[in-house]
C-alpha cells in the first residue's frame, strides 16, 4: 500500500469511527481516539478535535461529507509537512480576533472573518472552539461557489494579498 493510500484509509477509518461513535451518543473529542490514533492525527496536522467536529457537523447536517473533509485535511496536511516542516505552532487565535459575523470585504459577507480561520486552520493555530468548514463557514462556501479546500490554498499561495483572494472569491462566484 503506497503512502497515500495508507493515511488515507487510516483517516477514513477514523472518521468513519468518529462518526459512528457520534451517532451511538458518545461525546467529546477526548474519548474518541486512543493514543496512537490521537498519534497518527498529529502526524498529519490534525488534532482530534479537527476529525470530531465534521463527525459531529456530518452526523447532524450530513455536511460536510468525507471527500470535503478529505481534501480540507489534504490541504492541511500539506501545509504541515512542507510548509511547516511537520513543526505544531505554538501560536492560537483567539474568537475575539475574528472579525464579526457580518462585516464584509468588497461587498463579501464572512470574508474578513473566515481569512483568519483559514489561516489558523492551516497553521494549526485554531482552539478547539473555533472550527474551519462550520455552518457558517459552509454558508459562504456555498453562496460564492467555493470549495473550502479551494480556499485553504488560495490563502496559503495568496499568502496574506487581500486583493489575490478577493479576486479569487469574485471569480468564483462568478462562475456559479
């Protein structure tokens, strides 16, 4: 089994797992994995917390479903072995960083919030209170035709140049 094959099916299972255990009622991320599992994750870049919340958001919504969560930690993944050298940050944004719900960017509600988000998920940086692919974050996905591991590249190439990620967010939207 290559590489890719083996982290990808190991993953699978886990959240598999973890949606499995969601719906039979147990909760909580820390009871959902051992620690190898919990070892296998932070190989990858995730925390456990990061497989619990689309289990959770996929049993109650059916969103986001395994392929997105696929390619978000795809996206993840990548930026943690290569950008970061497979290095934790020991930074973490806080809730009261974002910007508010409702501001917007060129007309583009969400935006200056879900930047930051994108840029914590991809860093690792987010707490566990604040999750990438929410409701919220799946409503601007949707209302701008964007795919949110789409968007977890465009803000690592974009690295930090509002003005390459707004085009990308109207080009997108334009399109739909």
């Amino acid at each position: 089994m290559t590489e890719i094959n083996q982290w990808t099916r190991q993953l699978h299972g886990l959240y598999n797992q973890a949606v499995a255990k969601y719906k039979a009622g147990e909760r909580g991320a820390a009871t959902f994995f051992t620690t190898e599992e919990i070892a296998f994750l932070a190989s990858i870049g995730l925390k456990p917390i990061n497989l619990y919340d689309y289990a959770e958001d996929t049993f109650s919504t059916s969103e986001p479903d395994w392929d997105t969560v696929l390619l978000i930690v795809s996206a993840r993944r990548d930026y943690f072995l290569h950008q970061m050298h497979g290095t934790w940050t020991t930074v973490a944004v806080r809730e009261s960083d974002l910007p508010a719900k409702n501001e917007a960017i060129e007309g583009i509600e969400w935006l200056p919030r879900i930047i930051p988000k994108a840029e914590g998920f991809l860093s690792g940086a987010l707490p566990e209170e604040i999750m990438f692919c929410c409701g919220g974050d799946r409503r601007f996905f949707k209302t701008n035709n964007v795919h949110p591991s789409d968007f977890l590249r465009v803000i690592w190439a974009a690295k930090g140049d509002l003005k390459k990620i707004v085009a990308f967010v109207k080009s997108a939207r334009d399109q739909a």
